[in-house]
C-alpha cells in the first residue's frame, strides 16, 4: 500500500493537484505518502467499513478502497494511478 501512496502523492504533485487543489484551498501543501494515507485513503476506507487502521483490511476490502478513490480522484482531476503488484521476481528476495 505505502508504494501505491508515494505513487500517488507522485502524480498529483506532478499534475499539479496539491493539497490545497484537492483538500485546503487556502496553502500549497504538497502530497506525501502519509498525506495520501491521512486525507485521502483512511477517511474513504473509514467511510466505508468503519475500520480505522488498513491492517484490517481484507483484500477485498482494499480493492474496494481503491477503486473508490480512484474512480473518485479521476472523475474530479483526471488522475489514475494504478495499483502496484509485487513482480514475480521480487518475491524471490523476500
């Protein structure tokens, strides 16, 4: 999860959407994976299954956060960043 949040801030710091574009006009506050976390994911995740901490989160559950946010943040600001897979490869050094 923490590499879809830095993948994220990524593209919205890139496309211009700051912080304050998408949640406080009033300061530039650009985004960090804690910040996707805090004010983007948890309040989508809380809102629709009343748990506060992602690890308790099933996978279904994660699909349908993202897809949320996702289908949200491209709907308002034409953003879409995919969700990352672990490679085949990389399970190996695990």
């Amino acid at each position: 999860m923490h590499k879809y949040f830095t993948m994220l801030a990524d593209e919205l710091n890139e496309a211009g959407l700051d912080m304050k574009t998408v949640l406080k006009p009033e300061v530039d506050i650009p985004w960090t994976p804690e910040s996707v976390k805090n004010h983007l994911w948890r309040p989508v995740q809380d809102a629709m299954f009343d748990k506060e901490s992602t690890t308790e989160l099933t996978t279904k559950d994660l699909t349908q956060v993202y897809e949320t946010l996702t289908r949200h943040l491209g709907e308002k600001f034409g953003t879409f960043v995919r969700f990352p897979s672990i490679e085949p490869d990389l399970l190996e050094n695990i």
